[in-house]
C-alpha cells in the first residue's frame, strides 16, 4: 500500500543547503585566472585526468543527492549558453548556501531571506552598471597603450611586461627541450624568433606545479555519499580520455621539404600591430593571463578581420573555429591554421599520398556511416523474416551486400573524401582506403557546414540518397605539418589538413606533451574563445580584477547598513505599524549581509588563488582596508574606477611588466557574469524554499527496508 | 509461444476510510506547505540520481505521487480532473477536501447525515458567493486592464518555484494580457468566438526575452546549411501548407501478432520509402509550399522537398497541431473565459439553521463547525513561517502577520493590509485567531460588504476556478465518507 517516500527537510539545518555548500567548496580553487587543477582519479580504470573547470568536476562528482543533481543541471545551463562563468557560479553557490545557513540560524524568516536576497542582488546588478564599459571604447584604450614605446624590442603586438621573464624561463626549460623539438625560426609567430620561442614556452610553468588537490574517486557508488567537509568524486565511465598516454610517443616521421604557405601568411598577419582590429587587444584583456591562448585567439581574430573586410561578414565567428589536440607535442607547436585537421590512422594516411595536389571531391553524412543506422525516429521493424531462395546467395551475407553497394556508390560518383558526423563501419573503411577515398569520422557539425558552405555539397543521411549535386569540389588534402614543416605521426594517428579555397574555417592545433593536460588545454581555449565571443555578442564588458565584486560588497554592506538605521530611526514610525517595519528592517539587514559574505568570500578566495594575499584573513584585512577608504571616498564606484585605473588592487594577475608601472588591465564579460550571480542565488532561494523530497518510483520500496527508513514517511 | 497466466481474484477492502488517516495526514501536511505565493518547494525524483521535479504546484505533485490508498486515489483524482479543466485552484481543492475528510470523519455522525448537511451548506456558499451581496468579488472592468492585470500577476507571484522577481512577474503579467487581448476578435458577431494562445517554452533564454506574437511559431531543428531559397507560393502569392500528424519516417507498420516474411530482392523500407515520395511528388504537383510534419520527416523526403522548393519542417511536436490547423483554415476553439474574480484568501463562514434537514441542532452545529474548521484551515495553511493568521470581525477578511509577533495586543497597529490587501486597518477593527483545531467565535452578522476600488496590488483569483474547485472538494469529501467497500481489480 505504500507508494511514495517522504522526507521532511529540517527548517533549521537545512539538508539540501548543506549538501549545496559541501559540493561547491570542492571547486573553490578553481576560481579566478590563476586557479589551481584538480587530477580526478578514477580508481576502477586507474585513469586519472587534470581538470580546470566547474564543469569537469561537476561530471566527475557522484550527485545522486536531489540538490546535486540541481547544482548540474544549473551548471549545464550556464554552460549551454554561455560556456563560461561556471566557477562563478559554482563558487557563488556554495558561498550563499553557507550566508543562508547563517540567517536560518537566527530565526529569519524564509520569505524575508528569499525576497531580501534576491532584491539585494537585483540591486547590485543596477549599481555595477556603471562599471560596463563598450567594447569600443576598451579597443582605443588598449590602441593608445600599444603605441607606447614598450621596454622591449618587439613592436606594439607585444603583450605588455612579457619580456622580463622571457629569459628565465628560456634557461628553466633548456635542459629539457631536446634538439629535434627545437623550434625553427619559421614559426607560427615570428617576431623574433627566439623570443618567440621562449613564449611558447611560458605555459608550461604557469600551470605546472599548480596541482592542488587530488579528487579521489570511490570504487563504490552508492557509497559515497556527500559529506560535511569532503566529497568524493568519480570518472563517468562513459567520459572520452582522449588523452591516453598512448598518445604521447611522438615519432618523427614524414619530414617533409613542402612549405605551408598558408601558416606562412598568417605568421606574416600577426607580425603586424593590428591597428586596424582592436580585437587583439580585447582578447589579451579578456584572457587573464592566459598567454598561449592569446597568441592562438590573435591569429583567429586577424585571420577572420582580414576575410571580414573582404565579405562584410562578421567580425568574429565562433562557428568557423575548430580544434585538434595533438598530444605529445611540445606546446611551441599549438598554432592556427585555415582549414580542418583530423587525425587519421596511418593507413588512411597512405591514401593522402595518392592525392597530392589533386582537387578532391568531398561527401558530407550527417549521420552513421553504418549498415545499422537509421536516422533519428525511425523504428526497426519487428517480426520481419526474410526468406533467400538460393542458399548460395547468402555467402557474403547481406552485409557484403550492403558494402559493396556503398562502395560502389562511392565509386561511380567518383568521392575522394567522406567526412561522417558519426562513426563509421570499419569494414567499409578498409574498403574505401582500398580504393583510395578516405573517410574521416566524428566531424563536428560547424565544421560540416562550413564546408558545405564553401564547397557546395550538401550533407545527406543515407548513401542511397546521394546524387552527383550533393558533392562538393575544390578540395585538397594534405598532411599537416607543425611549424617545423615536418609532418609527424602520433602513436597510432596522423593529422591531416583538408583545406578548400576560401575555407572560413581555422583549426586551432592545440599540443602539450603532458598528456592528461590534454582536455584542460582544450577547455582553457574554448573558454577564452567564448569570452571574446560573449565580449562582442555584449558589445561591452566589466572592469575585471574583482572590480564589480567588490562594488557589489561595497553596495550590499551599504544597503544593510542603511536597513539597520532605518530600523533604529523614528522616521519609520510614520508608516502604518512601526513594530512591523523595525523588525523587517532588521531581517533585511541580516540577509544583505549574508549577500555580502558571499562577494566577501569570493574576492578573498580569488586573492588567495593569486596569491594576491597569503591568507585568507590577510586577504579579507585588505578587502576591509579598501571597503574602508571606498567608504571614506564617498561613492564606492569612483573608488572602484580610479583603483582600476591606477592599476591597483583590480590589476590583472600577469607578470608585472618591466617598463611600466601599470598591471595588465583585464576585462569580464557581463551577461555571462550576471547570469551566473543570478543562477547561483535561485539554485541556493530554490532549495532553501524546499521542505521536503519526495522519492517516487522503485528507490521506495529499497529505502523502506533500509536502515534510514526512519527518516522518511512513507504514502 | 504465450503463456496464459490464471487471473487473480479482486481484492475487497471494506470500511476503507478506518485505514486513510496516517496517508492523508501525510497527503494533507504535503499539500498545505506547498500553498500560497510563500508556499515551500518540493523535490520530486527517484532518489538514485535522476531528474529533480521542483515544485510547488498541485498538478505537477498529484500527477506524479503515486498513491496506493483507494481513497486517496478518488480524491487526487478528482482533484486533477478540476485542474485539467481550470488550470488553477488545484491545491485548494485538495486541501479542502482533506481537511472536510478528516473533521468529517472525527465527528462520530451517520455519513448521511453529515453528506445532506454539507451539501446544504455548499449550497449556501454558493449562493452567497454569486449574490450581489458577497464580499470577496470583484467584478472586471473591462475598460481598463488594472483588474486583469492583477489577477494575472497574483498568479504569478503564487508560484515560487519560477523565481521570478518584480519586473519580469510584470512584464509576464502584460504579455498574458496582451495575448488575452490578441484573442479577442476585432469585429464583435452575434456569437463572438476568441481566439487561441499557444504557449511556446524556449529553454536557455531570459523571462524578460518572452515574447507575443501574432500568428502560430514553430520551432524547427537548425535548418542546415541554411541558404533560404524562395518557398513555392500558389498563384495568388499565398504558401499552400501540408500538415501531417503521423510519422513520415518510413517506418514499417508493426504488426501485432504473427510475422511478415519477405524475399530477400525486396526491401520494405525502400517500397515504404517510395510510397513516402510519391506522397512528396503529390504534394508538389499540388503546389504545396510548406510541409509540417508532427514527427519526423524521412530525410530522403525531405532532400526530395527542399530541392522542389518546398519547405519540410518536421517534429513540430503535438501542441502546435491544432492551432496549426486553426490558422490554416479550420474552425476555431471555444476559449473560455472567467470573467468574474473574487477575493482568494478569505473564505465566508455562515450558520443558519436549515429547514428541511433531518437532524438535531448540535449535530447540525458540529458539522457546520467542521465544514467552517476545513475553511478556515485552507486561510491558515498560507502562513509558512510560524506566522500568526487572524481575521477581522466586521469583513471577515484574513490577515497574516509575520513571524516573531507572538501576542500583540493591539493588531491594528501591527497590520496595515488584509491578505487580499482591499481592506485597510481601521482602529475599531475586533479581531480573532484563524485556529482550525479550536472552535471559536464566528461572525454574528452578515460580513459588511468593503468598499472596492481595485488597486494593482491586490491579490485576485479566477472566480470559476476556486467556485468550481469549492463545489468539487465537498463533492468529493462526500462522496468518500459514502464509501463503505472498494472492490480493486488486481489484474
């Protein structure tokens, strides 16, 4: 008779919010540009991975809790339409779970901390308006800066108080750079080449050493459960390790003699001082100190600035950038080039041999390249038996029928190259290298279209479907060659370059030799990329530093302040009860309060992660030192303006520069920003407002037997 | 090869009301912290990591609770079938009806007796509540668009789980009502007809990006490759539409029973899928521009339309069917419309001796009390924070007070506004406890009727829907005390 299971939330030690501020915590140091990664273990495979976002270690923690899995779905939203602000957000979380906790603890009532708290942060929104500035005016002001005369040699495309180092770390890396790595003067981004060389190389040790923590998964799911301080977090089985240590032998093979003239043309763009597209200079700033990256964005910005100009497209298009990981190169190879690099097996590479500068016909699937696959909402038959009249026939079976089929449809149309969004069957991947087509799988869908686009073929389901129009022409394959104009084989797999003539699509080839590195670089690019493609969606971005959290602070202090003297005041005796006001005035204060711990916390963790503070009490001791003169200034966003510009507490947290006295000045993106404050403080209202989970369907009847049975009622 | 199973015997429970007090308790305390604009959340899912249902809203608890309790079952029942005809009032109904079971049950008097009183009783509400006399109506002014515009946002602020604050609650309130106004037609006949809404939720966007517009949206997958070629128009420029409501996929049929045996030369997903053309070339020649498919269209049909010229949009999903056909040609819906609103949070108590009824005084006066009790029980549960919840004497209107104000002895000076925030606070206001487990000392008069001016920040309901839900609660609870056996088929 029992149908449901009941369980009734303490009001006062809320479950749901200490689950809420137990997970979050485990994503603290993965806040602010200088944040430390994280090696999620999984101790079943032994496979380990380093993450650096909210989003990897949201996918590795066990969240069978009901607020867990809300804290993922919210995570997943902000990361489906904004692909950054997840740590904000995961940060922001746990922060005002732990305020709200406070506020339950002093009798505040759940109604007054829901409205309080989300008007107070409403309110915060409007005040750190002021500290939007367009994207324009950040492209003159960064202009004006690069045409300073700089410390170092290199002209105006030099990031600013970079060069300082640039010796060091040559020296710290020398000794294990073997001489077939050496990278050759030719580069990607020549400027001079040896200094170019020493930046390729500053990546490595910002990130190195910055492992802080180890998550630990357990074997057993159902037995890690959240606790009070830790969590324990596991690999999803089904995650792609796409950086096995397989991968990293790098064999030095095809060294070729060719010239990758488009490489060339592009090392010639970046040469220049951009001018003409303040957009370098934006990225740089949005990129908080992630140089590598910058140098990639740069290339992407001029490359597509130079075919906007041509075209009257868009300044900068997302969906024409595409990325290849080649584990176990050195990070000097990462570079951009026009067109689609794959990895293929070597035995595919043979085919690349037969086309040499030969113009390509190409097929574009957007499905499986299967016998099995049928598309989307078709469902197989049941109860069909098929009936063969000569017992001869059924040699090959129908699967060689089907092969033969395919392939001769690939034949007589005469395709060269097949790119499948899906898998494709192996059998007939024999078979097509046989006859010399190659086939690549697991082609994204942008770069599908960007082909399309350019080629004018037509993606089809079925190779049934295909008809001459379908195909596309102008395609040329080759083998990719890194700076070096060497192709190379990786283990198992060869990249290969697809490029047609006025192909909008760039790959970005992103390289590390640290093959558990892999993913997170992958990550650290594509966040950058969408911080510049939010930057541009906005048309403006916040003073970045902590700037507008600390404005938030300064306001939410404010505000409760105000609401304490609004209590004590005779003036509220004018309204209709006095009594009612004073107490709620009271209850305001404490829950604005609470809004401020959270920026509070924020600001002090970020401080510490940058070791802009050694403490968290140092940190805070200098958060207050700054409240106190914002205070005495008068209004806190001129303080926060002019600390900006000085450079001074908001600095960016790159290398100081040599030359001058000023810090990188650094920007953030504000709709992701917001949203991500605003998603954080529903998640943590929601669940607060929740009094009870109520477990349907077969956990029910496991739970009634259980041990916890007496914590739930059962309907 | 099937295997007959025997069937099992019916299972008869008797007396089921002797076993219903320990769920519906639990039923009752679940659904009365979900009540009112404070009402708390629940969490709803399987407890072994998958999809979390946050919500406050008696549709979505009662749809997915699955009670065993046969009593439980008429009731959550009858509840839904209000609400799919409402969409609103769900939990007041629920409540109310619990809470009439359980006083009902407690007081020890013949079902019969207790179920002709109370329907006297319901009948005396009713009629009060379409009287001119009543209290808690107001009636639209449809001259001005305040009063929807407040009915409109007191729903919306009563459902906490959308987290909506100020601004977006009054930018929802004014699309709702310009939609409203959208389906009002332009030129009035003799039998005017409106117009329908249809609701399209897009996931990942801002509330304040929602949206009305004219004419029906549909939602398409990404149109790949995108290069807008110009649609087929029919000669007098207008765009013939094809709407398919069945699969277009080139599945098979499925046979139930037995099996098809085909020749291995023939292959039934190619003659399907060249019938499924033949349907594309008729569609052509029929100078079709648009074809709208509910599920999914084969992508060889598609291919085939696209390089006709005809634009295939498929999934479309069953919501926009009807209205798709509407738009295209058919005959419109009948919307209704509530046109009457009264006041939600206060509930009109009367005693009257009936005549006509066979029973004693005191067992007339019990169950009124417990009829009243169950009222008043529905105002109390929208206090969540231990607040205090009183009612004034003279318009018997409710009055929350917040939490930390155990015993003030003068109320009016504490409170400014009743619930539904029409009455002011007045110094010769008397004041009593709205507690449904002591009996106390009801109104002696007719409540006097408030002076309404609707002002925006009243709190309004849809006068049909708590109507309804009123008449479907008692119904209901009488119709439970009636039970005397339930005979449950086990097969």
């Amino acid at each position: 008779m029992l149908a449901m299971a009941f369980r009734a939330v303490n009001s006062r030690r809320h479950i749901g919010l200490q689950q809420l501020s137990s997970l979050a915590w485990a994503g603290r140091t993965l806040l602010g540009p200088m944040r430390s990664c994280k090696f999620v273990v999984d101790e079943s495979t032994n496979e380990s991975m380093l993450i650096c976002s909210a989003l990897r270690l949201i996918e590795s923690l066990d969240l069978t809790s009901a607020a867990g899995q809300l804290l993922n779905e919210t995570i997943q939203a902000q990361n489906k339409e904004f692909k950054i602000g997840m740590s904000t957000l995961l940060f922001l979380v746990g922060a005002w779970s732990n305020a709200v906790l406070e506020c339950l603890q002093q009798n505040v009532p759940v109604s007054a901390i829901v409205s309080v708290m989300s008007e107070g942060l409403d309110s915060c929104c409007e005040e750190v308006q002021c500290l939007q500035i367009s994207v324009h005016d950040v492209n003159k002001e960064l202009c004006s800066i690069s045409v300073r005369p700089s410390a170092s040699e290199s002209k105006a495309s030099q990031i600013p108080g970079h060069s300082s180092l640039n010796h060091q770390i040559f020296l710290y890396f020398q000794k294990d750079i073997s001489a077939s790595e050496r990278v050759p003067r030719n580069s990607c981004f020549p400027q001079e080449a040896d200094c170019n060389f020493n930046k390729g190389l500053v990546w490595p040790l910002a990130s190195f050493g910055s492992v802080a923590s180890l998550v630990r998964s357990v074997d057993d799911k159902s037995t890690s459960v959240v606790s009070g301080s830790g969590v324990s977090a596991s690999i999803c089985k089904q995650k792609k390790l796409t950086h096995s240590r397989y991968f990293s032998t790098v064999a030095k093979s095809h060294v070729s003699t060719h010239l990758s003239d488009c490489q060339v043309y592009l090392s010639g763009q970046s040469a220049r001082t951009c001018e003409c597209c303040g957009l370098g200079y934006l990225a740089m700033a949005l990129s908080h100190g992630n140089q590598p990256s910058v140098k990639l964005l740069q290339s992407i910005v001029e490359y597509q600035h130079e075919r906007a100009e041509c075209s009257g497209s868009s300044q900068f298009s997302i969906a024409e950038i595409a990325t290849c990981c080649l584990p176990g190169l050195p990070e000097s190879y990462s570079c951009v080039c026009p067109g689609f690099i794959a990895l293929v097996s070597p035995e595919q590479a043979t085919v690349i041999k037969y086309f040499q500068d030969k113009s390509l016909w190409i097929l574009l699937m957007d499905g499986d390249l299967t016998e099995q696959y049928r598309h989307l909402g078709f469902t197989k038959p049941r109860n069909v038996k098929t009936v063969v009249e000569y017992p001869s026939l059924q040699e090959g079976g129908s699967r060689d029928l089907w092969l033969s089929n395919m392939l001769d449809i690939l034949i007589s149309l005469k395709v060269n190259l097949v790119l499948v969004k899906g898998d494709v069957c192996e059998n007939l991947m024999e078979r097509c290298i046989a006859n010399n087509i190659l086939v690549i799988r697991s082609v994204t869908q942008n770069v599908l279209s960007a082909f399309g686009k350019v080629t004018g073929a037509q993606p089809v389901t079925y190779l049934t479907q295909l008809r001459a129009a379908c195909l596309g022409s102008g395609v040329w394959v080759e083998l990719w060659k890194g700076c070096d104009e060497r192709a190379m084989e990786l283990g198992q797999l060869v990249p290969v370059r697809i490029k047609v003539q006025g192909i909008p699509l760039l790959t970005a080839v992103l390289t590390t030799t640290v093959a558990s590195k892999m993913q997170l670089i992958e990550d650290q690019f594509w966040t950058f990329v969408y911080r510049l493609h939010h930057a541009l969606k906005d048309g403006k971005v916040f003073l970045g530093g902590g700037a507008v959290e600390f404005l938030c602070l300064s306001h939410s202090q404010m505000l409760a302040e105000q609401s304490l003297k609004l209590a004590d005041k005779s003036a509220v005796k004018e309204s209709h009860s006095p009594q009612l006001a004073a107490s709620s005035s009271e209850y305001k204060a404490v829950v604005l309060r609470a809004l401020a711990t959270g920026w509070n916390l924020y600001l002090s963790v970020i401080m510490c992660n940058t070791a802009k503070a050694a403490s968290e009490f140092e940190a805070r001791t200098l958060i207050d030192h700054h409240l106190q003169k914002a205070a005495d200034c008068g209004s806190p966003s001129a303080y926060v303006l002019k600390e900006f510009r000085r450079g001074g507490m908001f600095r960016g947290c790159s290398i100081p520069s040599a030359g001058s006295e000023e810090g990188v000045k650094v920007y953030d993106n504000v709709t992701a920003k917001m949203e991500a404050w605003r998603r954080a403080l529903d998640l943590v209202l929601l669940v607060l407002q929740t009094d009870a989970e109520i477990i349907i369907g077969p956990k029910r009847s496991q739970l009634l037997n259980s041990h916890s049975s007496s914590e739930f009622m059962f309907l | 090869m099937s295997c007959l199973e025997a069937k099992k015997p019916s299972l008869f429970i008797s007396e089921p009301l002797t076993t219903v007090s320990q769920p519906l308790s639990l039923l009752i305390a679940i659904l009365k912290s979900c009540y009112g604009p404070a009402g708390r959340l629940k969490q709803l899912h399987n407890g072994v990591g998958g999809y979390v249902c946050l919500t406050s809203q008696s549709s979505a608890i009662l749809g997915r609770l699955s009670v065993s309790h046969p009593v439980l079952k008429v009731l959550t029942a009858s509840v839904q079938n209000h609400v799919s005809r409402f969409s609103d009032c769900g939990l007041f109904t629920a409540i109310l009806c619990c809470s009439l079971i359980e006083n009902f049950k407690n007081l020890n008097i013949a079902s019969c007796t207790v179920i002709k009183i109370s329907k006297h009783l319901l009948s005396l509400c009713t009629d009060y509540l379409k009287s001119e006399a009543c209290g808690c109506r107001v009636s639209v002014d449809f001259s001005n668009l305040e009063t929807l515009l407040c009915l409109v946002r007191s729903i919306l602020t009563s459902k906490p789980a959308c987290m909506l604050n100020k601004t977006e609650v009054d930018h929802l309130a004014v699309l709702i009502v310009k939609a409203f106004m959208f389906t009002v037609p332009c030129h009035p006949e003799a039998k005017p007809v409106l117009g329908k809404c249809v609701t399209v939720p897009v996931k990942g966007r801002r509330v304040l990006d929602s949206t009305v517009i004219p004419g029906l949206l549909i939602e398409t997958p990404e149109i790949q490759f995108a290069k807008p070629f110009p649609v087929r128009r029919t000669t007098s420029d207008t765009v013939k539409v094809a709407v398919f409501c069945v699969s277009m996929s080139g599945d098979l049929f499925d046979p139930e029973e037995g099996t098809v045996t085909v020749h291995r030369r023939i292959s039934l997903e190619m003659s399907e899928l060249d019938q499924l053309l033949n349907v594309g070339k008729q569609l052509v020649n029929d100078e079709v521009g648009l074809v709208v498919c509910q599920k999914v269209i084969h992508p060889s049909l598609k291919q085939y339309l696209k390089d006709n010229h005809v634009v295939a949009v498929d999934r479309a999903g069953l919501s926009v069917m009807e209205p798709l056909s509407q738009v295209t040609g058919n005959e419109l819906v009948l919307y209704w419309l509530a046109a009457m609103i009264y006041c939600t949070n206060d509930h009109r108590l009367f005693y009257e001796n009936s005549k006509g009824v066979d029973c004693s005084q005191t067992q007339y006066q019990l169950i009124a009390d417990a009829f009243c009790h169950s009222l008043e029980s529905v105002a109390c549960s929208l206090s969540h924070d231990d607040g205090e919840i009183l009612t004034d004497m003279a318009y018997g209107h409710c009055w929350l007070v917040p939490s930390g104000f155990p015993s003030v002895t003068n109320w009016s000076d504490l409170l400014s506004k009743c619930g539904c925030r029409i009455n002011s606070s007045t110094k010769d206001l008397n004041w009593r406890h709205l507690r449904p487990l002591f009996g106390s000392s009801p109104i002696e008069n007719c409540p006097k009727e408030p002076s309404v001016k609707v002002a925006d920040f009243m709190m309004l309901d849809c006068f049909a829907a708590k109507y309804n839900g009123l008449q479907v609660a008692v119904e209901t609870a009488n119709l439970i005390l009636d039970l005397s056996c339930v005979i449950e088929d086990q097969n």
